[in-house]
C-alpha cells in the first residue's frame, strides 16, 4: 500500500515538472498584454505610488500634531477641572479655627529721647 501511494506521489511530481518544463508558451504572438493591469499601468501606477505616499505621510504627520495638541488641551483642563472640584470641597467644608483679626500684643510705641 505504501509503494503505491509513493509511485502515485512521483508520478505526480514528474508530470507538474514536465508541464512547467515543456509548455512554455511564451513567444505566443496572439495573446495581447491588458489593458488594465499591463505594463503601462504598471509604470503610471510607479509615477503615481511617490506622490500618495508624501501625501499619506503628511495627513499621517498633521494628525499625530493634532492629537497631541488635542491631549495637551485635555490635560490642561482636566487639571483645572480638578482644582476647581477642589476649591469647592473646601469652600463646603465646615472651618475648624475661624479666621479672626490679629489680636496679640500691641506694638511698642518708640521713644526718642532729644539731647539739647
């Protein structure tokens, strides 16, 4: 069973190399090149390929700009969203010493004495 799916194997290697071997039917004269994906579009795709990639590059370039920008507004107002949250929390918040004038000491009053 085995040397029969082996000679089966061989058989077919020859065959597909024999066919790439001896079918070679390039100098066919009435097959013509398409029109579509031929050689000339080949070349106006390769002049044109230079092109969209600058452009692709640059949409690619000013977007991350503006995404950065974008983050960096965002991070600025997140900050000042969080001291504002904050600034109301203390003005909520009961004061445990109440703020009241200065009342210490009085200041010394100076005293020249004059030498006549």
């Amino acid at each position: 069973m085995a040397n029969y799916k082996n000679f089966i194997f061989a058989a077919v290697i020859v065959l597909c190399f024999a066919s790439a071997v001896l079918c070679d039917d390039d100098d066919v004269s009435d097959v013509q090149e398409s029109r579509t994906f031929g050689h000339h579009f080949l070349k106006r795709i390769s002049f044109a390929i230079i092109p969209a990639a600058f452009v692709v590059g640059m949409i690619t370039t000013l977007l991350g700009a503006l995404t950065v920008v974008s983050m960096k507004g965002l991070g600025v107002g997140i900050v000042l969203l969080i001291l504002t949250i904050g600034q109301m929390i203390a003005r909520s918040l009961p004061q445990a010493i109440p703020i009241t004038a200065f009342s210490g000491p009085a200041a010394p009053v100076p005293v020249v004495y004059k030498d006549w």
